[in-house]
C-alpha cells in the first residue's frame, strides 16, 4: 500500500487539473508554499523558546546550587 507508480501519479495529477485549471494551480501552490513557510516558523519558535527555557532552567538551578552553604 504506498507504493504510487508512474500511472496513478499521472491519474492525480490529471484529476488535479480537471479540477482546479489551469489557472488555479499556481495560486494553489503560492498558498501551500506560505503555509508550509509559515509551520517551519512556527515549529523553529517553539523549539527556541524550549532550548531557552531548559538554558534558562539550567542557569537557575546552577545558581542555587551554588549560593546555598
């Protein structure tokens, strides 16, 4: 199951065509390119703001690891 030969990626790309014209297309992958753009975004903040707050985490407990007698 997974495996798409030459015929049925021709068979979509046909039935993509049909559906959307030959006008939409571009303005079709304009649009998954942004949202593509912008989920990389998205998951490139969130992991900063983990990797800051484990550094952050880190600096706190080293601090208070070393001011207590």
């Amino acid at each position: 199951m997974g495996n798409l030969g030459f015929q049925e990626i021709l068979l979509i790309a046909v039935v993509v065509l049909v559906l959307f014209g030959g006008r939409k297309i571009p303005e079709f992958m304009k649009g998954l390119g942004k949202g593509i753009r912008e989920f990389n975004d998205a998951k490139n903040n969130v992991k900063k703001e983990l990797e800051d707050g484990m550094n952050e985490k880190d600096n706190v407990s080293t601090t208070t690891t070393t001011t207590q007698p």
